[in-house]
C-alpha cells in the first residue's frame, strides 16, 4: 500500500495546496499507480470537497478522489517544512495550516471505509504526528516512517 517512492518527507520548495497536490499526483502518476487524469480529479475534488483537516497542535490533509482514476491502490505521503493553507473539511473558506499530506489512490472502494479509518488512527495518534513532522528524508527516518505505518496496518 506504501511505496518507499511516494513518501517525500520535509518538502520545502512548494508555496501552496495546489502545488503539494499535483506534486504527489504527479508521483502516483509516475509509478503508473494512477491515470493521467488522476491529477485534474484529486485538484477538483479538493475545490468541491476540502480535504483540511485540524487536530490538536497540527493540520493534516487527507485528499483523495474516485477509484475509476487508480490503477494501483496506494496512499502517498508528503510532510513539508512550512505548512501551507488548505481549506478544512465541511467547510468552504476556513483556512488551517498543513504540513503533512496523506494522498490515498484506492482502487477498490470496498477497502476505502477500512483503509480511512486506519488514517484516521493515525492521524489521531498526537505522539506519531509529532514523530512523522520530525522525519527529515533520510533513509533513517524513511523506516522509521515505513515501521510507524506498519503499526497502523498502513503498509
């Protein structure tokens, strides 16, 4: 479900939410795990659907798009040195801070259900979002990244 390919960790050159999404699609799209058109979906998506999500002490975003656009299932993963705003769930202008991305490309809409609600174990985790914003992209902190997820039945 992971591959070590499309986990970019402290990403700091990408000034936006639109440039952090078709960045990672474009990584999905690259390991031929999506369509082309998986990229236009997951950006309209995300003006229809925000995908911003505010914990305690962190944002995340969790975007994501129909399985007609997934060859492969796959959730690929970008943290960012400086967040970047995106517009929170169930709303349409409130803006919160992101500095981790999880992008799921589900093929199966069956596993979608189970797989979200191991993100969302994940995400509610405060110990591990604070260890996953920690990674720098070192080999080291990859397999710390790759054993963190296994734990959550994320691999």
């Amino acid at each position: 479900m992971i591959e070590n390919k499309i986990i970019k960790l402290k990403e700091g050159n990408l000034k936006n939410s639109k440039e952090v999404l078709s960045n990672l699609a474009d990584c999905l799209i690259e390991e031929k795990m999506v369509k082309k058109s998986f990229k236009e979906a997951i950006l309209q998506r995300e003006k229809s659907y925000p995908t911003g999500l505010q914990f305690d002490g962190y944002g995340i975003a969790l975007p994501h798009t129909d399985s007609e656009y997934v060859i492969k299932s796959q959730i690929a993963i970008m943290t960012l040195e400086k967040p970047v705003k995106f517009i929170e769930m169930a709303s349409t202008d409130k803006e919160i801070d992101v500095k981790t991305i999880f992008m799921l490309a589900l093929k199966d809409s069956n596993q979608h259900i189970k797989i979200l609600q191991k993100v969302m174990e994940l995400l509610q985790d405060k110990e591990a979002m604070s260890m996953i914003e920690s990674f720098d992209d070192s080999k080291e902190s990859l397999d710390k990244l790759i054993k963190l997820l296994e734990k959550y039945e994320l691999n």
